[in-house]
C-alpha cells in the first residue's frame, strides 16, 4: 500500500508572503537579552489606557448574565444604532451597519463574499499586509497598486491595464494610510468613487485612521459621496479612535444590500462580539469630541518631536497630516530589513521595515508614535550621538556589522 503524504500546508497558505515582523520581534527579543534598552516605534498600538467610561461601562455589561449568551451576528440593536449615531454624527452618512471583531477580521472576510476563484483583487504597496492575504485565502489573485512618493501614496489609476480593470473585482484603499500617513480630499473620494463605479468595483475602504488628522481637517468618509452606498464598504475601527486595539470591535457600513452580502460569509464563521464589549462600543460612539482632542494634541506633540529631529539630522520625511505613524526614505539602495535590524542592535531604536507592507515599502521604514514624548526625544539623543545624518546613513550601513 502506498504510504500517505506527510500533512502539509495548502497551497494559498504557501502563497502568502513571509512575516518580516517575526524576525524583528526575535531581533528585540535578542537585544533584550543582551540588556539593550530598546525605544519601540515599531508597534501601531496605542499606549494610552481605555478611557475609564468605555471601561466601566464593558465591566457592568460583563455583570450581566443576559450578555454572557450568544451574540447577534451582526451586532444587538443598540450597538448598530450607536454606529449610526456615529456615522450620522461624524460624517452626515445614513447607512448599514454590522459589527465585527475588529477591522482586521472584517477585511479578511471581504474577498470570501464578493470574489470568484481567479477574480482580481487591486491591493494598494504599500500597504496593511491583511489585504493581500485575504485575497489569496479566498483563491483571488492579489494586483499591487503602487503607492510611490512622486504622486503623495495615492494610487495612479490610469495606469491600471485594461486587462486587469476588466477582471478585477475589488479594491482596497486606507486614507489616511499605514504606513505612510498620507490622506485623500473629498473631491478625490468622489473621483475614486466615480472610477469605481465605471469599472464595476467593490471599493472597500479602510477607515481605521479617520480621526487622527493634524491638519485641521473633519475625518472623512468615502460614504459621503452621493451614490457611493451602492458601490462602497467601508470599515471604521474602535481600536485607534477609543485606543481599544484588544477589545477587537469595530463595525462595517455601507448599502444594505452590500453589507448583507458580507455578512452571508462573516456568519457562517464566527458567533459576532461579546455583547458586553459591543455596550462598551457604544459608550465609546457616543462620548464627546473633547476625547478625541486631547489625545490628538498627545499625538501632534510627539509627532512634532520626532518629525523635527529626523529632519535636523537631514532624514527625508514624509511630513504626512494624518495617522500615529512617521513615513522616514531611506539613502537609496538601502535595505530597509537590513536598516531595522541594525538600528535595534546599535541604536536600541525598534522602527519597522517598509518591506513589511510591500514591494513598495522597500527604502522606507516607519516610526509609530506610540511611545511617551520623553523617550522618543531620548532616541534622536540617540542618533545625533551617533552621528546618523541622512548622509552617513548609508555608509554606516555598509560597515557596522548586526
């Protein structure tokens, strides 16, 4: 009898790219070991607490048994109106809505719903890595989007193939954007709309980032485009906006015929949030702007800290008005893994690569302002010690050995 292969992974599984990141973290994990104090940039997670209502809130709604039950699928009522709340009062949007587990297990449901075996998939490179794999766990053909300096990280789309615009089915865009931090007007949302529409695409926008602007500018949302509902999903995060990032809620809006869509996939897989963590949700929806603005004002202090000392040592800088993130081009033929794991080793200073994100990213690295202002001042302390103006940058990478 012929013997049985060895269990093995599938073949999307085998199509993923690699995780870069596991090799930082057993970089850190190293230094560590070594007794380097290590400044993190590396981690988009805020360090701020939960504020004290969301908190009180979740553990009195934890209390009650009649949350301890399975879920609604798509939200309990009152999380779904406080979505509405939301997306009427920050955006003057009337849409659908449904719960989620968080943006990232909403995106990877997208390409399962809505996509064939062999559909394509527009994914912006840089970009959030889950785009990429969803499309390929759901047997669609991920086609990168480039996003380069030249045009500000938006995509060109004249430059798309017809052949590709005629087999693709969905599209995947972040604004404000990770890593890059770049935004979009409304003017250019309408535009993006309008091509969407012509070329008969599911524009799936990522708004995890929406209010975390430093320009002055409302948060923005591509459902306020007239029209858009029919075309348009959009993914709003309670992570970044409430700093609720292991909560795991978030929720999806759009045209009910699209969210229904959506959640014919999602509700074959999971049982929904915890309720109780929905009631902390809506809490969250419903508390005044004053929250937002007092952790903007955190933001904007270490983001100018950081931007300043990157550019007093003449590092090129993505002066970006929105996000937490810094987007830092590196000397030309530098690699920015390479560039990483050499600023642990001899900086103490955690950045991740731009490779990270894409083919794209290759020559950037990105800087997360997730740490206190006091240790991101330490780290310029750090370069300028070292002497790591943009223009020896190169050089050092070239002689200092990991």
């Amino acid at each position: 009898m012929q013997k049985k292969p060895l269990i093995s992974a599938s073949e999307r599984l085998s199509k993923l790219p690699p995780y870069l990141f596991a090799e930082l973290d057993r970089q850190k994990k190293a230094a560590r070991k070594r007794g380097l104090d290590l400044i993190d940039f590396g981690i988009g997670d805020p360090d701020m607490p939960t504020p004290d209502e969301i908190v009180k809130a979740g553990q009195i709604a934890m209390a009650d048994p009649a949350n301890h039950r399975y879920p609604d699928g798509a939200g309990c009522d009152s999380f779904k109106e406080a979505c509405d709340r939301w997306m009427k009062s920050q955006f003057g949007v009337q849409c659908e809505t449904a719960a989620v587990i968080g943006s990232k297990e909403g995106i990877a449901h997208i390409p399962m719903a809505f996509c064939n075996r062999g559909d394509l998939v527009l994914i912006p490179n840089p970009g959030y890595p889950v785009y990429r794999a969803s499309a390929i766990l759901a047997d669609a053909i991920p086609v990168d989007l480039p996003l380069l300096g030249e045009n500000n990280f938006l995509p060109d789309f004249e430059k798309i193939p017809p052949a590709v615009l005629r087999d693709a089915k969905v599209l995947f865009l972040n604004y404000p954007n990770n890593p890059t931090g770049a935004v979009v007007t409304l003017e250019q949302m309408t535009e993006i709309v309008k091509f969407a529409r012509v070329n008969n695409l599911l524009l799936v926008s990522d708004n995890s980032y929406s209010h975390i602007r430093f320009d002055g500018v409302k948060p923005m949302s591509f459902l306020q485009v007239p029209g858009a509902e029919d075309v348009v999903l959009e993914f709003h995060s309670l992570s970044k906006t409430f700093n609720m990032t292991g909560w795991r809620i978030g929720f999806i809006a759009g045209g009910s015929n699209l969210v229904n869509t959506f959640m014919g996939a999602k509700e074959n897989i999971d049982s929904g949030v915890f309720t109780a963590i929905q009631k902390a949700g809506e809490v969250a929806m419903d508390m005044p702007p004053l929250l937002f603005n007092e952790r903007l004002e955190i933001y904007r202090e270490r983001r100018d800290i950081l931007v300043a000392g990157l550019k007093k040592l003449n590092w090129d800088v993505f002066d970006s008005p929105g996000t937490f993130y810094v987007w830092v081009k590196l000397p030309r033929g530098a690699d920015s893994m390479v560039f990483a794991r050499k600023m642990i080793n001899h900086a103490g200073i955690v950045t991740t690569p731009g490779s990270g994100f894409g083919t794209w990213g290759e020559g950037y690295i990105r800087f997360a302002l997730t740490i206190e202002s006091a240790r991101i001042h330490q780290a310029i302390g750090r370069l300028e010690q070292m002497e790591l103006h943009k223009g020896r940058l190169l050089k050092w990478l070239k002689k200092t050995g990991d």
